[in-house]
C-alpha cells in the first residue's frame, strides 16, 4: 500500500476520531434536563417522537462503539499476523 493510501487512511481516522471526542462533550445534555423539568414542556404525543429521538440516538450511539471496536480488533488482527507472517 502506498504512502498516499495510508495518509488518506490516517486523515479519515482522525476525523472519526474528532467526532467521538465532540460525542463525548455531554454539556447539552444539562440544557436538555433543563428544558424537560419546566411545567408544560410537552403534550403525550411530543413525548412520544422525543423518545423515538432518544432511542434513535442510543443505537447510533452503541453502533458507533462497536464499529469502532471492530475497527481497532481488525487493525491489531492485522498487525498481529504481519508479525507472524
């Protein structure tokens, strides 16, 4: 593989890896706890699309840590069998 390849391996890798560092900025979150708590925040039916949102947001959230557990067993695999090869 060239050189080329693996620089343009290693800039898509690190821009996944500045997403998981913004995915673990939790700061919202505090706005978003905020916003639920006041009176009359909202009616059943917008309950329900909320929820539907969070558990959109949790899948995509567990995918992301599996795709990236894959990614980093994949790449020790590799490694592991060049060195035994």
């Amino acid at each position: 593989m060239s050189e080329e390849h693996i620089a343009t391996l290693h800039a898509r890798v690190e821009g996944v890896s500045k997403v998981h560092l913004s995915v673990g900025d939790t700061s919202d979150f505090e706005e978003f706890f905020r916003i639920i708590h006041q009176p009359g925040w909202t009616t059943p039916v917008e309950l329900m699309l909320i929820h539907a949102l969070v558990d959109s947001a949790e899948r995509a959230a567990e995918q992301a840590l599996q795709a990236r557990q894959s990614l980093m067993d994949g790449a020790r695999a590799i490694a592991n069998a060049s060195v035994e090869a």
